[in-house]
C-alpha cells in the first residue's frame, strides 16, 4: 500500500497544495544537540539521541533516500531499535509498512492502542471529510500497545504518551524527557501560530480541536514547556505561539490561516542538501 500512496501523494497532493502556503517541512539537519530531523518532501522525522540510546519518532513515507539522509546526520539507519508512531498514515509509517525498504524490521514499534485498530483492520482511515476510505496498512514489526497518559522508558530516555484524537481516532503525541513534545499531526503552525491540523484529513474536526484544549491544560498542569516539535510545519519553544489559534482549522482554502513563508510546492525539496544538513541547527518558528 505505501508504494501506491507516496506516489500519490507526491504527484497528485503537490498539485493540490501548489501555492496554497501550507506545507513548511524542515530540511535534513539538527534542532539541536538531542533531535534530529529528515525530510521527506512535505514531511519530516525525527531522531531523540541521548547517550548511547537513539530513538526514531515516524517512520515517514516509503521513501528511497531515507538511508542516505539519515547518514547526513551521522545515524545509522540499521541500528534504529525504537520507533515511536504518532498515527499510522502512510508518510508516518511507509518506511515500516510490509512492501517497505525494510531498513527497519528490527525495530520494535510504540503504537496507541487505539490506533492499532487500523491495523488490525477493525477501522479503516477516511480523509477529505470521512468521504474517502484508504487501504488498510501493513505492518509486521514486533509492537507495544500504549495507553494514554501512558509513561515508560526507552533505557534512561522517558517519554509521556498522550492521546490527541481528532486527525485520527488513536493519534499519539510523545513528550520525551519533559523536553521535546513530538506533535505528529495534530497542530499546524501559521505565521501567527498553532492552528487544528488540515480539516480535509481529519477523522473528526470537532474532537481535534478539543484534543488540543485537553493537550493545553495537561502540559500546564505538569508545568512543562517543551519544544512543539511537528510533523509538516517545523517547531517552536514558544507554548503561546503553538496554541494560538487551537480552535481554529488549517484549510487550503482559507488564505488568513497560512504562511507566506511556506514554499511554492513544498513536493520539491531541492534545496534539502548535505551540505546545508551539516550546517548549523535549524530554524525555530514564531520568532
């Protein structure tokens, strides 16, 4: 399946989404000293190292640089034994769906068991407002089910699951070392801040929103400001810039919700280069 859906999604989506100044993926390279990102056209995953331990945060689309864009990043792709999954859409999760490259059939899978469901084949995904149905996805990777609210270790790495329903039924966000919240597809960032991820994708548009809410008033309640790490649109330290707009919707159609600064057709990452990956950490938005 994850052949046939990045094809798709880089021939027909970057048309779509030519010049609608929504997608602002990352290029290759590092935030800083513990994450790292790669890029994916339109999508990026990311990389927590500390010490000897490296854990993989999506596994993006059946991408076929993917090995040697991790290499940019002095990363060995074969020695990936951790990947947490936010939601199981095919630019999270191509690069461990059955028809993948198999860079990754060691590694062991961190899924919500909500959104296990979708592998199972007990529900199956809808986008463009629940009107279109995608193919079931494979995966054969050994998993762990999580709970929310859920709090385990990856050796001496903590990482805090918590449920954000709404893009999907079971999408999950990791907060990794109280630091670093991987957001997935959950928030979108415009020019002037956090926004409900695209409404054509979502499951539910209403419970995304509340999902963010929640979200809001659980970091405070743990009194954590981490870095808003997300799947499409880079990342932020600023709490009040991520949940500027949470009750809104990103649409394409809705030209006050983008970013000028966004790329013409985010589909063409020619730009996304070794040389710029080893040079100097990335850009923080909203600053």
């Amino acid at each position: 399946m994850s052949k046939k859906a990045m094809e798709f999604q880089r021939v027909a989506m970057s048309r779509i989404y030519r010049g609608k100044e929504i997608f602002k993926p990352l290029n290759t390279g590092w935030i800083d000293e513990n994450v790292a990102c790669v890029r994916e056209w339109v999508a990026n995953i990311f990389f927590y190292r500390r010490g000897e331990t490296t854990i993989m945060i999506d596994a993006g689309y059946n991408y076929d640089r993917l090995a040697e864009k991790i290499g940019w990043l002095g990363i060995d792709a074969k020695s990936i034994r951790h990947i947490l999954i936010t939601h199981q859409d095919t630019d999270h999760v191509g690069a461990v769906e059955a028809d993948g490259l198999g860079l990754f059939k060691k590694a062991k899978l961190y899924i919500g068991e909500i959104e296990n469901r979708y592998l199972t084949g007990e529900v199956r995904r809808r986008v463009m407002h629940r009107l279109y149905k995608l193919p079931q996805v494979t995966i054969n990777n050994k998993k762990q089910l999580l709970k929310d609210g859920e709090t385990f270790k990856i050796g001496n790495i903590k990482i805090h699951a918590f449920l954000v329903p709404g893009h999907t039924w079971g999408h999950m966000v990791y907060l990794i070392d109280d630091k670093y919240l991987f957001t997935g597809d959950t928030i979108w960032f415009g020019a002037d801040g956090g926004y409900s991820f695209i409404s054509a994708l979502a499951e539910s548009n209403k419970l995304a929103v509340r999902s963010l809410g929640i979200l809001e008033q659980k970091l405070k309640k743990m009194c954590v400001k981490p870095l808003f790490i997300t799947g499409h649109t880079g990342f932020t330290d600023n709490f009040e810039f991520a949940f500027a707009h949470k009750e809104k919707l990103c649409s394409p159609f809705k030209k006050k919700v983008h970013d000028p600064s966004a790329l013409y057709d985010a589909y063409d990452e020619s730009d996304d280069t070794e040389r710029n990956a080893k040079n100097g950490f990335l850009k923080v938005a909203g600053k």
